[in-house]
C-alpha cells in the first residue's frame, strides 16, 4: 500500500484533477476549514485589536494642519508684461519649480525667524528636559549601530563636527565651500533642516492648487508653519516681479527708437509704390476680378450654347442618315412642320379606306398616294431648311466663344501682371504693419510698465490659510484597531489552513479507493438543512428520486449482483462511533423490502445500539431475549411500519456482549434467520472500539465499510482493513458517508 498515493486530508482546499500538475481550489473545503477552525480565527483578531489598540494608546498623537494657495493668478502686470517675458508665465510644468522655492531654505529661513524656534524645545535640544540614563540594552544597541556603520563605511562621528557657528571660520576653501549652507542661514541652519523634514508641499491633481502641510506634535505650530510658508512665499515673488519689470522697462526704453525709424521708412515705401502703379494705369484688383468673372460667365454661356446646338446637329444629321428627313421632323419646333404631318396622317387614314373600298389599283387610292408623296416632299424641304438655320446658328456660336475667348486671355495676362505689383504692395504693406504693431506694442507696454509698478500683486493668491486641527492625524485609532483587528484574523486564518494540512481524514472517493484496494467505492451524500439537519430515513422515504435515494439503491444493486445466490448476509461496519451505519441499515433494509425481498435487520452492537429508538420501536422483546432463551424469533421481531422490513433491535449495558454474540446460541439464531429471510443485515459496533463485530463479519457474504468523510483518518481506516484481513472478511464495498453532494448525483428519471 502505497501511503504517498494518497490524496489530501479532508480539509486541504485543493485537490489534485488529471494530472499531477492540475489543481483546482475547492471552494467548500475553504469554507469548511473556515467554519471548523472559526473560533482560532476569532481569537486572533482580539488578540491583533487588542495589541494594536495598546500601540496607538502609547503613541505620541501627530497633528497636520494644510494651507491652500492658488498659482498662476494674472494681474495687471502679467497682462502688460507677460507676453513679452516668458518669466512672469506660469504653466503647469513650472509648478515642480515654484514649489521648490516654497520650500526653499531662504523661505523656511524666514519662516524660523518670525516663529522664533530657537525658543521651543521641539527644535533647540538644548531646551529640552534631560532625559534619565539610557539602560544597558539601549548602551549595547547604540555600540552595535555604531559598529555596523563602521563596518558599512558610514561615519559615526560625522555630525560632531559642523562647523557651528562658534567655531573659528576655516581658512580652508574646501571647507568652507561645504559649509555654505551654514554660513548662509547662521544660526537658522539647523532650523531649516527640522522644518524641512515635517514641511510636505504638493499639487492637487493637475490644477494650480497647492497644499502646504505641516505636521508637528503641537497643533498649534502644525497651523502657524504653513501660514507663515505662504506669506513669505508671496512677498519673495513680489520681490522677483518687481525686479522683472525693472529688466523689461530698460529693455522697452533701448528698443522704442529703432523701432520708431523702421516704421517711418515703411510708410515711405508703401506711398511711393503705390503712386507709381497710379502713373502706369493698372487699376484695382477688385476691379480686374469682376471683369474677369463677368466675362467668364458670357464664355461660358456661349460654350454651352455652342456645345448645344453642335449637338442637336449631330442627332438630327443621324436620324436623317438612318430614317431619312422625317424622321428627324421630331426635333424641329414648326408649325408648317406639324401641319404637314398632320395632313400626311389624315391622307394616309384616307387612302386606307378607300384601299379597302375600291381595291389599291383604283383611282381615288392613286390620287392619294400621289398627295402624300407631295406633301412629304414639301415636309423634307422644310426640315432642310431648319437644318441650315440650326447650321447657321452654331456657326455664329463658335464665333462668339472665339472671340471671347481672346479678350479672356488679355485679361489674364493683364491679371498676372498686376498680381505681380499686389504681391509687392502686400510685402510693403505687411512690412508697415508688422513695424506699426511692434512699435505700438512697445509703446504701450513701457507706458503701462510705468504705470503699474506700484500696482503690482503676486501671481499666487491665498485659498485658505491653515487651522489648528482638532484631531491628530497619526495615530489613527480606529483604523489602527481596524488593522490590528485584520491582521489578528489574517493569522488566525493561517492557522487555520496550516493545520488543515497536516489532517489526515479520509475525504475524496479516490484517497479511499487507494486504501481499501479492490473493493467497490462509492458515496452517500449527505442531508443539509436550512435550520437543522432532515431525518435521511424520512427524507429517503419523502423523496425517493434524491441523491440520497439513488446512492442507496446503487449500494442495493451492487450487493445482490455480489452475492453468489439469492440470499446473503451483509455486514455494516466502520473504524470508529457515528458512521452512519445504523441509519444505512436502515435505508438499505428498507430498499431490499421496496424491491420484494424478506429482510430482516438485526442490531448487534450490545453497547450503544439505538435501531429501536431511531425507528420509534418497543426495547423489548429484542435479541438478547432470543439468545437467552427468555422468548421466541417470532416474538422478538419487529415489522417496520413503513416497509415489509422486520427489526431484531438489541438493548444496551450488557455486561460481556463479545461472549453473547459468539455463543452457540448466536450460530442457531443466524441459521434461523437465514432459512427464514433472504437478506440478514447486521448493525454491527466499530471496529477499533471493541472485537464484537469480529465473529459476524467473519461469516457475513459481504461486508460494507462506512467511513465518513472528514472524520476517519487514514491510520484509522488501516487499522480496520487489518483487522479485516485478520478475520478474513470479505470486504465487498466500501462507502464514503455523508459526503458532500458533487456535481451530477441526483439523476433520475423525472
């Protein structure tokens, strides 16, 4: 037997489907662990709430207060200035560099001197309460940490020397080039450092809003730092626009006078050229254009004209080819034309009258072909001469166009020509005006410049200034209970699963079709409820197409095609207490009786046996009154009120049960039985609990295994096939009880 064959023990929310590398989570199995390990999972998250709740209680509370400004805020300086100097835009790239200088070292200088902090204990050590000597352990700490920096390269005594401020300037320009930043704030320099560290600057979003946060231990001071931050913040812009406006009006005052000359020498050029396009007559464009249009649209009107009537030609020269001149007479709008036909129509109506009146060789026909041929003749002449007139009107057509034509193209050289000189005109023109908006532009910004020095506001404008908040930030109790609280059941949950691994139970047909060998597997699902649990021998008999129903009568089925004839003994057992084997007695019994088979169930566990108290039964008479002779077989049996089933119940606290039932009293009942029924059902008591069951399976034609699911381990259920072995039992199937109802049980026929 092969142990590492096995599957998982009941608990594991994996199982192995094909191949050894296809696995599937098992999602009741998860919820099974869950339920059955609740109360560790419980446990730790009071325990995770309680210790988190301890650390924030012992935490020192963090305040945060945030100010709001607005950048990019356009003034009347921005207005007048901002076109011409790239410096006074602000855009959304330049916001990373405003905030830099918001916390900058120059701001947050400022901002230590008008909060005087070398007076609070939070930034000047020297005003702080001593602290007591540090234990032995923080002693043996700090020597480790120092020895772990010399071990990495770092330098312990690097912050003894900083060239304070009480110290003699260095004559050393390596020195002090590295000592700029002290030498720049003095004495604010360690100040900026612990400004700097609590001082937290950002935009909102992509807007041009900016938060400025402080945080601190005194609510007080996490307001006032960033107040003073945003005020020194826009009096230094005020102080860079300022500057900016002196650059641009020296840089207007230099320019106005070029650019005034260039002006006039434009103006200059424009008149002359324009005076000399007067002198050699060439008119407006305006002029020429509507020229050119109105006689364009005359080429046109003749083309098509002339394009008609050629066309009208070619139609009536063709029918006249294929039909002769009447056949063209059609296109041609005339009224002799249409009385003509009109009187060649009549004639012909006529002549077919007197065809059939008087014979075609007669006078009167005669006279009236001889009409008709005249009037047909008179009928092409006509249309001959319509013809011409058609000719003659396409002829002074082509003319028209022709002569059209001609005076077309002396405009259009005329047109090239002048377009020439507009082209010219608009260079000088262009030239003009470019000269005119720079100079005016110039012009108007150094007067404006002039004008709004005293005017000038920063581009930021305060949104809101900070409050002393009213809670602290850090720690955050309730989501640190929270945490504390999830992270306790996160463990629990651990826990959980890795003791559900190490479970060796008995959980899936297939771990215990590889421990039972050649044996016939299979299920009985079990019962679930809404409330409590249903009774499976009532829900058996109410619901006889139920999965429950199918897999006892499968087990029927498999036990009388086992058996060598007609009769036969079964024999239920299970390793260990609560297997379900009375209750599948029952069942069983009950589905031989339904088929039409005498059979008799009898209880042999002389220790806990309850056949009699399930099926609502008398104690008494039972079997151990048979087998003491104290009354009859016939008296002792017990008909089942729902089948034809008869019950041999068995009462407890015998005092040697094991002696009674291997009795030769005990080997007549059996014989009894067996001439008197054709199915003996044996309820017998666990295996491992005690050798009762041993005699009985021993001579039973088939013996069924009950292992529930999730409760026999595998150690347990190879205990019991020894023993089976031992007694050479036949073991015919083994059932894998209250199992869990899988996909596709429950067929049936309705």
């Amino acid at each position: 037997m092969n142990r590492h064959a096995l599957d998982p023990g009941p608990l594991r929310p994996w199982e192995t489907s094909g191949s050894s590398t296809d696995i599937q989570l098992d999602f009741a199995r998860v919820l099974q662990i869950i339920r059955k390990g609740w109360w560790i999972i419980a446990l730790g998250a009071f325990l995770g709430a309680l210790f988190a709740a301890v650390m924030v209680l012992r935490a020192t509370p963090t305040f945060t207060a945030t100010a709001q400004i607005m950048l990019g805020q356009e003034n009347r300086a921005d207005v007048t200035l901002g076109n011409l100097f790239q410096e006074l835009n602000l855009d959304n790239a330049d916001i990373a560099g405003e905030i830099a200088i918001i916390t900058s070292g120059q701001i947050l200088k400022d901002v230590s001197e008008q909060l005087d902090l070398v007076s609070r204990p939070e930034f000047n050590p020297a005003l702080k309460e001593p602290q007591p000597e540090p234990s032995l352990a923080a002693r043996l700490s700090g020597l480790v940490k120092d020895k772990i920096k010399a071990v990495l390269g770092g330098d312990t005594s690097a912050s003894g020397d900083q060239g304070g401020t009480d110290s003699a300037p260095s004559t050393d320009p390596v020195v002090r080039a590295a000592a700029a930043v002290r030498e720049q704030f003095g004495e604010q320099a360690d100040y900026v450092g612990a400004l700097a560290a609590g001082l937290r600057v950002r935009q909102v979003g992509s807007t041009y809003l900016v938060d400025v946060s402080y945080s601190s231990s005194d609510r007080q001071l996490a307001a006032a730092v960033p107040n003073v931050v945003v005020d020194s913040y826009l009096r230094e812009q005020l102080n860079r626009k300022f500057r900016a406006i002196q650059r641009v009006t020296a840089g207007l005052d230099s320019r106005l006078g070029s650019l005034r000359d260039r002006l006039e020498a434009s103006e200059r050029a424009v008149i002359d050229y324009r005076n000399q396009n007067l002198a050699d007559g060439f008119g407006t464009q305006e002029r020429l254009d509507q020229q050119l249009r109105e006689l364009s649209s005359r080429l046109g009107a003749a083309r098509a004209e002339q394009v008609s009537l050629a066309s009208e030609l070619s139609e009536i020269d063709t029918l006249m080819e294929s039909g002769g001149a009447a056949a063209a007479a059609g296109l041609f709008s005339s009224d002799l034309l249409n009385n003509l036909r009109g009187e060649i129509a009549t004639i012909e109506q006529r002549r077919s009258q007197l065809n059939n009146r008087f014979g075609a060789d007669s006078s009167q026909v005669r006279a009236a072909t001889e009409e008709i041929d005249r009037l047909q003749d008179a009928l092409a002449t006509e249309i001959a001469r319509l013809r011409n007139d058609k000719v003659n009107l396409e002829m002074v057509a082509r003319a028209r166009e022709t002569a059209l034509r001609q005076q077309m193209r002396a405009l259009e050289q005329q047109e090239l020509e002048l377009s020439g000189r507009a082209v010219t005109m608009a260079q000088l023109e262009r030239e003009l005006a470019a000269n005119r908006v720079t100079y005016e532009t110039f012009l108007g910004k150094f007067t404006e410049t002039s004008e709004v020095v005293d005017l000038q506001e920063a581009d930021a404008q305060v949104i809101a200034y900070a409050k002393p908040p009213a809670s602290p930030v850090a720690p955050r109790r309730k989501l640190g209970v929270a945490l504390g609280l999830i992270a306790g059941a996160a463990l629990g949950l651990g826990v959980v699963f890795a003791r559900s691994i190490g479970d060796n139970a008995v959980s899936s047909v297939t771990q215990l079709r590889s421990l039972v060998q050649d044996a016939h597997v299979q299920t009985l699902p079990r019962l679930r409820g809404l409330l409590r649990r249903p009774d499976p021998m009532g829900y058996v008999l109410q619901a006889p197409h139920s999965a429950l129903s199918e897999s006892v009568r499968s087990l029927r089925g498999h036990l009388l095609l086992s058996a060598p004839d007609d009769r036969q003994s079964v024999a239920m057992i299970s390793c260990g207490p609560d297997a379900g084997k009375t209750t599948t007695s029952v069942m069983l019994g009950r589905s031989m009786a339904q088929m039409g088979k005498s059979c008799i169930l009898v209880e042999t566990d002389l220790r806990r046996g309850n056949v009699g108290k399930m099926m609502h039964m008398p104690s008494r008479p039972d079997i151990v009154d048979v087998l003491t002779g104290s009354v009859t077989l016939e008296e002792a049996l017990q008909p089942d009120p729902h089948s034809n089933m008869f019950v041999l119940s068995a009462r407890t606290k015998i005092k040697d049960p094991a002696a009674l039932l291997m009795s030769p009293q005990m080997t007549q009942l059996i014989t009894r039985l067996e001439e008197m029924f054709e199915i003996i059902i044996f309820d017998t008591p666990p295996l491992l609990s005690t050798a009762d069951a041993v005699p009985l399976i021993g001579i039973a034609d088939n013996v069924v295994l009950l292992v529930p699911e999730g409760q026999t381990t595998t150690s347990e259920l190879e205990n019991g096939m020894r023993l089976l072995r031992n007694a050479s039992a036949k073991l015919s199937c083994a059932v894998l009880s209250m199992a869990r109802e899988q996909k596709g049980e429950g067929y049936g026929y309705y």
